[in-house]
C-alpha cells in the first residue's frame, strides 16, 4: 500500500533522517539536487524573449525524475521539503513542474529535527514565486556573463578559460592586493623599551611614549635611529619614578553565533580547512549523522545563512544548560546580535548556525563522528553556548613612569571572572598581561634600554578565509557561493596558494587586465555589490527579475560586441625562475599552458626545452624536406614514442610516422568491422571502431564524412565533464545582431563555468 503522503528533499542522508521521524505515512524521496538546468551545449536563454530560460530535464536524471513523478501519482499529497533558500525553492519549483503538481505544497525548516520537521509539516505553504524570480534572475546573468564572456578569453587569452561576475571580482581582489604589496614603500621607526626593577626586584616593562609639556603628555613618534639613541642616553642619567596610575573595570562580550562566512573563517584559521571542506562537513552534520541507537540526527541547523539571529527556544535551551553546568553567574543576556558590513542588509530567513540541541555536547558525540566531523562541531557548539553567557570581566591597568621629562608607559589587565571565557578558548595573542603593584611616586631602577627598529608592513595577501571576509564585507556573493567561488579561481590557475596565502598567477594577471580593460563594471567591486542589491530586491518584490535582467543586459551587450572587435589578444607574462636552460642557456620561465604551469625555455619555439622533458633526445634531422613548407624533417619523441615532424612547428605542424613505422604503429587497436548498415548522410558503410575511449561507430568515409550514430543520443546537453560536444555557436541576439558569436574550440576542462 502506498503512503499517503511523499515528502521530496534533496539528498539522500536527508531522506533518511526524516524517514525516523516521519513513520509509515511518508514516503521520503531525494531528487539528489537539481532535477532540470539550464542546458550545457548552449547558451538555454531566449534573450530576445524577455531572457527565458529553456530548462531541460539534467541528462542522467531522467529515471529520478520518473521515479518521482510515479511516487506522486501514487501518493494522496505531495510535500517539496528542498533547502530552505532561493536555490531549494526554485529546486521544489522545478520539480512542481516536471511532476505536474497542480497546486504544490512546501515546507521549510531550518535544522533536520523532529520538532522541526513536525512543526514545517503543520505549516505548509505555496511556492514563494519571489525567491524562486531572485534565483533565476541570478541564474540567467551567471549564465550571460560565462557562456559570453568565457568564449572571447578562450579567443583573446587561453583555450580552456572562463569568467563569472562573481569569480572574476575575487580575481581582481587578489590582483589588487598584490599590486599594493609590489607598490608598498615601508616606513621606518624605533621604539625604545625600559627594563625596570622595583626595590624588591619586582620586574616591569615599559615603552617611550612621549614627553612632558607642563601637565599634559605629548605623543613622540621616533623616526630614526638617532631618535632613538638621543632617548636612551637621556635617561641614563635621570632615575625613573612611578608617575601615575590608572585602573578601570573593562567587559569583553561573548561573539555572535556564527554565520557561513565567519565559519569558513574560523574552521580556517584554527582547524586548517578549506571553506570547501567546511561546508561539506556541515552538510553532513545539517542533514543528519548516526547516532547509535538515535539513529540519524541532524546536529546543527542550516549552514548556508548571513543571520545571527537565534530562536527564543534554541536560547533557552543554552541558558537553561549553562546554568546547570557552570552556574547561574555564568548565564548572560546572550551576544549582541552581529551586524553584517555588506552594503546588502543581511537575509533574516535563517537562523545562525548553531547545534540543534544544546546539551549534546561534542563529547557526547565523540564517538559517531569523524575527526574532522568532530571538530567542527566543537566549534560550532562552543561558539553558541559562550553567546549565551555572560561577559568576561577584567581589570585594566596603565602605569606611567616617568624619567626627567620623558614619559614610558606600560599596561595590562587582569581577568577577574572568565564568563564565556569558561567555554570558548582564549586566543594566545589576547591573554592577559598582569603589572606588578606599584604606587604613585615608587622610585624604580633602570636595568637597560632597548631599541628596535620596526618597518610598516604592506597589507598580507589573501587566504581563503580573510578573501571570504573581504567579500562578505563588500557585499561580493552570498553564503553559498563563497566557498565555491574561491575553489573556482583557484582550480581555473589564476591564483595558487603558497604558505596559505593567494597569490594571483601570470595567467590571473592577464584575464584581470582583459577584463578591467573592456569589461569594468564585471570586475568592478562596487558594480557588482549594487548588483546583489538589485538582485535582493527581487526577492523582497521590489522589483521583476526581467527588468534587472534586462538594466544589465544592455550595456553588457554593447561592451562586448565592441570587445570582440577591439579586445587585442592578451598575452600571459613568463615568470623567471633564475635558472639557464640546460639545451641553450637561456633563461628558464614559468608558463601557463593547457594542461597548467610549467618551466620551459624563455626562446620558445627556437629553443622547446621544458624542465621535466629533459630526457627526450633532441632533434634528428632526416635529411628530407617538409612537403608542406619545404623546411628540413626531422625525427622526435613524443608522448607516443618517435615520429616525423616539421622542424618549422609550430608555424608549420605537418607529421607523419617514422619510415617503417606505419606497418606496426598502432597495433593494439583492431581494424574495421563492417556493421552491416549504411551511413545516412554519404551511403558509405558504416564500421566498428576502437578508440582512445572505447569503441565506436562511425561511417568507414572518415575524414571525408564524419558522421557518427552515437552522436545523435548525445545532442541532448551532457551533465559537466560529461564530453558532449557543445553547440558550434552561441549567442545572445540583440536589435542590433548578435553578441555572441563563433565559438572557439572547447577545452579540455569541460564547458565555461557559469559565473557564480
């Protein structure tokens, strides 16, 4: 008998955490993510109908989706239980459409709890059309902006590259950093410290501040060395003396629970993760873990979130455990709520990412968990639970002494009651520092002076982590697109990591330069914040998708019919590497090529030496002449063993096997096997082949006729990686013709990346 009522999520450990909860009425199904898309192989918007999208059911999903539309046939009531954001709500739109629900029911909650779920499933709802017109909206300018701009890179620049209006921003962040830094003219300064003692050895520490003018103190920066020493031989000569002392009682407040960004942060800076394998471990812990005989058990709430925002309920329930485990002293009005820097207001849908349940410690769970499951959780629960108490205590204090007119100055605090310190650990550079007793007029003894020169830094290159805040802060992406975006520009080579730090590579530095030159407001950072702005406002009903839609599209149009007139091809700067080139003695340089980096002769193509390839003998000469240029032939080595080339390659890129070779090359691969039917396009035989990838069918006319049977299953656009060959042109049509155009070769990588 089926169940009366089918729940849809999206993944399948969702399924199966809910399944516990839900019993034998539900039937709960998981349409593994998105159902239709945008089509791969072409641009799938109809720009002169109002930027339509043209959805196609995913390739390789279409048993999910029959699999689904027969659940609902059998069901009494359909309930679309996707991720509660713009992506879940247009994914249980997309999947109302394809089951043909005529009046769709969603439900949404935040953490995959009982209560939760109970609580979702008594408050249904319709589809939210407005969060469903700000994902489209997004979707279609992404789209606009890779499938557009990525094909004149691969033109301009490189084969196999692509360009986002939100990958191409972090580009241009990490591009800019490293410019400051190139550009950064430190600026010297000194400082001098006093090693003091009381009478009763009592150390103390204390920096040059400044100089006594009547009753008031002067701040005196020291500039140089000479500053510095004329300072030291001051006070040489006069004792010190306690001059004042000031105390006064100072609160540090618990921090706000945390949001994607300052997760991604902190899981960075203090568990060594990627924001890619922080948000994996959250989805694990979001959709549920086995907890023994629990079963699955959702841990924390919703991780992709810009709110600080925590329910009354869940506030509770950290109050009501601190109390029991720590005291009633330890229980505080709860962290100030976190206002976001963004230029865009924060979204207030999701609550912050917090445990489910506060009194399920990680120790609790220690044992269900992986260790880095288990990590992430400690952090997650530590940093709710110290929101919920209250603020550490401390006594500051700030010594003056003083030497003749010279005034040195120390301070320090100390902690008095830990409050939230209790759970949260306390940073090593933020401990406390306390002074010795001292009172006012105390003499003190000199043991020595210390000068040191510093020099100002420029500001630090990006890491992961600090590249998110900026962005959060500038208002570039939303939380589900942080992590993704920094692994795009990352895999795509125009930024590498060294030491944890980004840096831009050749190949960024000129795609940014391209892009900064004929596409401003792409790589413009507040462009693109007002952007999400416009973007956002959808979502609230301010404004209809195809009008923001169609704001954008206009100039972008412009600019880029005049770029694939004008753009110049960019060329990517060589890095030396400061070694001479073992064949020729030129310098070595780090190039980008198809396959990534790699160090090769600055006389390329006079010299083809690349570092790795050294074992390769070099060219032999034939003796014969090129039947295509007339140059000499001569014999190399390639990936495949020896052949015949032009020595003009590669101006001149004719080969053929060496003398003797053509008999036997190639052996493993068998010959032709006639099929028995005809080529419908030449009438020829078609014939079995065996290629690089497996066998194949295709007319035994080849090269003259190309025609191959499989090809025709594959016109349907192939999921990412898939090999499916895309359309040979893609454009966007405007009144004035088209602003797309030829598309050039595709890369080895797959189709552009959608911007994102």
């Amino acid at each position: 008998m089926a169940a009366a009522n089918l729940v849809i999520v999206e993944s399948p450990s969702k399924a199966r955490t809910l399944a516990k909860f839900l019993g034998q009425d539900y039937e709960v199904r998981a349409s593994m993510g998105h159902v239709v898309d945008l089509p791969k192989s072409t641009l799938g918007i109809d720009v002169d109908h109002d930027f339509a999208p043209q959805y196609a059911v995913i390739p390789g999903k279409e048993a999910q989706v029959r699999e689904l539309r027969a659940a609902a046939r059998r069901a009494g009531r359909t309930l679309l239980a996707s991720d509660p954001d713009r992506e879940g709500e247009a994914i249980a739109w997309h999947i109302a459409k394809e089951l043909q629900l005529r009046q769709p029911e969603r439900i949404v909650f935040h953490e995959v709890t009982r209560p939760a779920v109970e609580a979702a499933l008594a408050r249904p709802r319709p589809i939210d059309q407005r969060l469903v017109d700000a994902q489209q909206a997004r979707r279609v300018i992404d789209r606009l902006v890779g499938y557009t701009l990525s094909p004149l890179l691969w033109r301009k620049v490189r084969t196999g590259l692509s360009a986002g209006r939100v990958q191409s921003v972090a580009v241009r962040l990490v591009c800019d950093r490293e410019e400051e830094i190139v550009g950064f003219v430190p600026v010297e300064s000194w400082t001098v410290d006093a090693h003091l003692a009381t009478e009763d050895g009592v150390l103390l520490r204390a920096r040059y501040h400044g100089r006594r003018q009547g009753r008031e103190t002067v701040r005196h920066e020291l500039a140089d060395e000479a500053g510095a020493r004329a300072v030291e031989a001051e006070v040489a000569e006069t004792p010190f003396r306690v001059d004042a002392i000031e105390r006064k009682a100072t609160r540090r407040n618990p921090p706000a629970p945390y949001i994607t960004s300052t997760l991604q942060q902190d899981a960075s800076a203090q568990l060594r993760l990627s924001p890619k394998r922080t948000m994996r471990l959250a989805q694990e812990l979001y959709e549920g873990v086995e907890l023994g005989d629990e079963g699955p058990v959702g841990l924390i709430t919703y991780m992709r979130t810009d709110s600080t925002r925590v329910s009354d309920l869940a506030a509770g329930e950290a109050r009501d455990f601190v109390r029991a485990e720590y005291g009633p002293e330890y229980v505080g009005p709860g962290a100030t709520l976190r206002r976001s820097k963004s230029p865009v207001a924060a979204q207030d849908a999701h609550e912050a990412i917090r445990p489910t349940a506060a009194a399920r410690t990680p120790d609790a769970v220690a044992a269900h968990l992986s260790a880095d499951q288990l990590r992430l959780y400690r952090l997650i629960w530590q940093r709710f639970i110290a929101g919920r108490m209250s603020a550490a205590r401390l006594d500051a204090t700030r010594v003056d002494v003083v030497s003749g007119p010279l005034v040195f100055r120390a301070t320090g605090s100390r902690l008095v009651f830990d409050g939230f310190l209790r759970v949260l650990p306390r940073e090593p550079e933020r401990e406390e520092t306390e002074l010795p007793a001292l009172v006012q007029g105390q003499p003190l003894r000199l043991l020595r002076t210390e000068a040191e020169q510093h020099f100002t830094q420029p500001p630090p290159r990006y890491s992961e982590a600090t590249l998110i805040r900026e962005m959060e802060e500038r208002g570039i992406g939303r939380p589900s697109t942080y992590a993704p975006t920094v692994d795009t520009i990352e895999g795509r080579g125009y930024v590498r990591q060294v030491e944890r730090r980004l840096h831009p590579t050749p190949l960024g530095q000129a795609v940014n330069e391209a892009l900064k030159g004929q596409f401003p407001d792409i790589v413009d950072v507040g462009f693109t914040a007002q952007m999400e702005s416009r973007l956002d406002a959808i979502e609230e009903g301010g404004s209809g998708w195809v009008t923001v839609v169609r704001t954008w599209f206009g100039p972008f149009a412009r600019n880029l019919e005049r770029a694939q007139a004008d753009m110049p091809r960019v060329r990517v700067a060589a890095t030396p590497v400061g070694e001479p080139c073992p064949r020729c003695g030129a310098d070595l340089v780090v190039r980008s090529g198809r396959f990534g980096e790699f160090v090769g002769c600055s006389r390329f193509p006079e010299c083809d030496f690349i570092q790795g390839k050294e074992s390769r003998p070099a060219p032999t000469p034939t003796g014969e002449a090129c039947p295509d240029c007339g140059k000499p032939l001569v014999e190399r080595t390639g990936r495949r063993g020896p052949f015949v080339g032009c020595s003009g390659y590669p101006a001149c890129r004719y080969v053929r096997p060496r003398a003797g070779d053509e008999a036997t090359s190639k052996p493993d691969r068998p010959a032709p096997e006639p099929t028995g039917e005809m080529c419908p396009e030449c009438h020829r035989p078609l014939v079995k082949r065996r290629g690089r990838f497996g066998p194949f069918v295709s007319c035994s006319g080849y090269p003259a006729c190309r025609h191959r049977p499989a090809r025709a299953a594959a016109a349907a656009p192939a999921p990412e990686g898939a090999g499916a060959r895309p359309a040979r042109r893609v454009a966007a049509r405007t009144g004035r013709g088209r602003a797309g155009g030829s598309r050039p070769p595709r890369p080895k990588d797959g189709r552009p990346a959608d911007a994102g």
